[in-house]
C-alpha cells in the first residue's frame, strides 16, 4: 500500500502557538498511550503503521517543513513543494514522484491521507478497502466517510447511496447539515485513492513533463485549488467506504483541548474552582490564573495570548490574517 501524508496549511485557526514556523501538526498537545505529550504527525504515523507495517509511507508537505519533519519523523520520506499552492499541486506532485523516482506504474493505487487527523484503530485498517476502490478499478476515486456524531457546519458532507457517491455539500448551515445527517450523509475525511496515472493526465493538462523535476520546475504553472474542487467534485465515478467510529478534526480549539487530557498545559496555571469546560495553554514563563470561566480557552503563546470563548463562531483564522496585514506594513 502506498500513502502519501498531506502536511499542508499553517494551522492559524490555532493561533498564538500555531503559524507558519511550527504549524498545529507538529505541536505536542496530545498524550500518547504512555501519557507522554505527543504531536498529531507523530500520532498519525504511529497510527498507520500499526495498522499497516508493509505500507509506503511519504509526507507530502511544503520545503519550509523540511526540518522540523526530520526532528519529529527521523528517516520518513518526504515530497517538498517548492511553493504552497493548495492540495491539488501537492497531489500532482506526489503522484509524479512515486512514477519517476520510485518507479511505480501508472495503473498503480495510492492512497491520500491528511496528516492531522484524530481517528479511531478501525479509521486506519480501513484505509486499505479505500485503495481497493481505485486499485480494482470499481471506480475513479475511493473515498473514506465517517458516520456523523452531531449535524455540524464545520465539515464537508459526502452524499452516497449504496457505497456510491452522488454528490457533495460542503460546511453547510446547522439546519442543512442536519437534514444530511438524518439522510445518511458522511462527513469527509479528506482521505481518497486513486490511480497515479489518472492523476498525471489532470496536471498534464496545466504543465507538459515527463520527470518529477520538470514538474517541479513548473510548479507554478499548477493551479491553486483543492484536489476536491478541481478533481473530486467533477468525477462520476467515485466509490465510499463507511467508518463509524472517532474521528475529528483538531482544527479548532474547542476541538483540540476535548483531546488534551486536562484542563491545563504548560506551566504556572492556576484554574479556580468556579472554572467549569475551561482550558488553559500557558506556553510563556509567566503564571496564568483563571477565574470563574465558562466555555473559556486562554492560550499564551510567544507570538500572542487567545481568549476565547469555545462557542465562537467568528474566523480566529481570519482575524489573525488581518492582524497580519495590518501589521506587516509597519515591520
């Protein structure tokens, strides 16, 4: 089985502690088995090769990344992006890797998976009956859907009718998502298979090579968009496999701290006991106290300090985009 890890985005709906020089996927934050802080690549790779010891894994991820890969992921192998350009360049790239340096066949199955994912043992094992989608040539694209939890607006829903996929909503309004719900709707794990020579023939239509590194010289030639918009979406023939069990996005910080294992990380917090579903991130040499909070999440970072209510439905990602903007100029 090959899988190719997306280590993509800079996380800024994490921010202070994640940005673009240590996005949220390298970020200790989770426990691992033994309760020793952990971060979701670490988490992920763990995960799957547990599950599939004989898997080809490669992490797909922008060059800035390079290094911090190596500290966290010793000797995996890694497909840099000389430039970030969404998800559909990534996978462009990563196919024609595994043609011209590894050598596989077109007719060949991968597998993409994003990295920062937080899912359940079956999540992993069932990996492989996504590939077999592709690989059997039963469809285009092999997709993975998991049976939602609550009707949310922070997902996109796949619509499917016997393991076929007719169509896709994506973050949706509550009331709508929770029609799709009650419908049998998916929410979209991000993850797909499919073969590397269907996806060489979408980006011949963008650049001409015949090598990774004439790909790579025309990077920029590729479009920015995601593989779901660009290839996905427009595909008739696209299977789903069902999972029914944890998985969730740590996007968000009232997502992330339901993870943390506490309500406090870092040092020199102290929460009162008026505090009720309130955590506290104190990453500063500082002492933080939280009084009397409810449905609170206080982070202090080095690059900011987050008070936030965990209900909050405004763009952190897009707040701190305009922090920047408006600062940048005076830097």
């Amino acid at each position: 089985m090959n899988v190719v890890l997306l280590s993509g985005g800079s996380g800024k709906r994490l921010w202070p502690l994640s940005g673009n020089t240590r996005p949220k996927q390298f970020l200790p934050l989770l426990l691992d088995e033994q309760g020793e802080p952990e971060s979701m690549v670490r988490r992920v790779l763990r995960q799957l090769r547990a599950a599939h010891p004989g898997a080809r894994v490669f992490v797909s991820a922008n060059v800035s990344q390079a290094a911090l890969l190596r500290e966290q992921l010793g000797a995996v192998e890694t497909i840099l992006e000389p430039a970030r350009r969404d998800t559909f360049p990534a996978v462009a790239l990563a196919a024609a890797y595994l043609r011209y340096e590894k050598k596989l066949d077109e007719d060949e199955a991968f597998l993409v998976c994003p990295i920062d994912v937080f899912a359940g043992e079956k999540y992993f094992a069932l990996l492989a009956e996504v590939e077999r989608l592709a690989a059997s040539g039963q469809h285009a694209i092999g997709l993975l859907g998991a049976v939602p939890t609550y009707p949310s607006e922070k997902y996109g829903y796949i619509l499917q009718e016997g393991g076929a996929v007719t169509g896709f909503v994506e973050k949706p309004p509550h009331d709508q998502a929770a029609r799709l719900t009650a419908r049998g709707a998916l929410w979209n794990c991000g993850v797909f298979a499919l073969k590397i020579g269907y996806v060489l023939r979408r980006a011949e239509r963008y650049a001409s090579f015949g090598s990774f590194e004439s790909l790579y010289a025309q990077y920029d030639k590729l479009p920015r968009i995601s593989f779901d918009y660009e290839v996905v979406e427009r595909e008739p023939s696209i299977g789903a496999v069902v999972y029914d069990g944890l998985w969730k996005d740590l996007g968000t910080w009232n997502t992330l701290t339901q993870e943390m294992g506490g309500s406090a990380l870092g040092g020199r917090v102290l929460l009162s006991e008026g505090c009720e579903n309130t955590h506290v991130l104190n990453m500063l040499d500082l002492p933080v106290i939280a009084q009397d909070l409810q449905d609170i999440v206080v982070v202090a970072g080095p690059d900011g300090i987050l008070v936030s209510s965990k209900n909050a439905r405004s763009s952190l990602k897009t707040l701190v985009e305009g922090m920047e903007a408006a600062i940048s100029p005076l830097t």
